[in-house]
C-alpha cells in the first residue's frame, strides 16, 4: 500500500489480490475508510454461516489486516524463475510439482 500525507493508493498486486480472494475490484481506494467500505460490501455480498464462506472471510480479514499492517507478503517458498504463470495463475511453491 503506499501511502501519501493524507490519503493511501493500493499497489497493482494487492489490487490483484483483492480482486482474486473477491471476485471484485477495489476501485477507488484512498482512505483505510473506502478500503473498510469495500471489505464490508464484500462480507455482505457473500454471507451465511457455511464453512466456505467463514473461510473467504477470514481471507478477507488477513488481506485486510495485511493491507493495514504495512507487512510485505512472505515470499520465500515461492519459485520467481521463469514463466510461473501456471493454471492458476499463481506462483508455484517451491519443491511442488509442476
């Protein structure tokens, strides 16, 4: 997240994470406010008390919280050599099998 004097702007790979944990894209996120608002539409669209959904929120809460923390994103078991743009479109994990 970067973050100027008095507002903030999501960088392209949390707005890509956001957007792959939700299915919805931020927008136009400047304050921890409008990120707040998002993660509360978010919760809402996808309600109910099913193991999957406490799951995605959780998933929400700790971008959330990453978001706000200012914490990189760990990255050490992940393999950056070559075209990691797999089927998923994630990293492959070290020592996994392509």
């Amino acid at each position: 997240m970067l973050r100027g004097t008095s507002t903030l702007r999501l960088t392209r790979r949390e707005l890509a994470r956001w957007t792959k944990i939700t299915g919805f894209t931020p927008g136009e996120v400047r304050s921890e406010a409008d990120l707040a608002r998002f993660v509360s539409r978010c919760k809402r669209h996808f309600w109910g008390a099913s193991e999957d959904t406490r799951f995605l929120h959780f998933l929400i809460d700790q971008e959330l919280q990453r978001n706000l923390s200012d914490l990189p994103v760990d990255t050490s078991g992940v393999d950056f050599r070559g075209d990691f743009r797999g089927t998923s479109g994630m990293a492959t994990p070290r020592g996994s099998a392509s």
